[in-house]
C-alpha cells in the first residue's frame, strides 16, 4: 500500500481507469464474439449486422486508448475475411 499522497491519488485514478476502460473493452470483446457466432450460423444478414456492431465497438474502444489503433484494425480485418468467406 502507498504511503506516499501523490502514490495514492494515482492508484485512485488508475482504479477509475480500469474500471471506464473495462466496460468498452468488454463491449469490444462481447460484439467480436457474436459475430463469430453469428458468422458461425451462417446466417448471412444477421452476422453482416453483427460484424458491424464488433467494428463499431472496436473503434470506440480503439479511439478511446483502451486497445491499440492496430490490434483493433487487425481483428476488424479477421472479422471481414470471415464475412467474405461466408458470403461467397
């Protein structure tokens, strides 16, 4: 445990942190993961929706700071190959 006030505030403040950045980090995974499922179904409306709503969240959370601009492009283009494929 800090002893230190500034130590202090700052677990305070990285706290407050994890938990904002969590939420859209966990929205990001959550959308991703019902795209796969939904590209799994072979639905091909409902996964071109779903992938849709995982790119979106994927930006939120890329122009946030919460995951890196790359790692988010890289699963967007993962999630795309996959539509493609099925919708060919």
């Amino acid at each position: 445990m800090a002893n230190i006030q500034s130590a202090i505030k700052r677990n305070k403040q990285n706290e407050k942190r994890r938990l904002r950045n969590r939420v859209f980090r966990g929205q990001a995974r959550t959308s991703v993961k019902k795209a796969r499922v939904a590209i799994a179904s072979a639905e091909k409306e409902e996964a071109r929706v779903k992938v849709m709503d995982a790119v979106k969240a994927l930006d939120k959370a890329a122009s946030k700071g919460i995951i890196h601009k790359n790692n988010a492009a890289r699963r967007k283009s993962r999630l795309m190959k996959q539509l493609v494929a099925l919708e060919k």
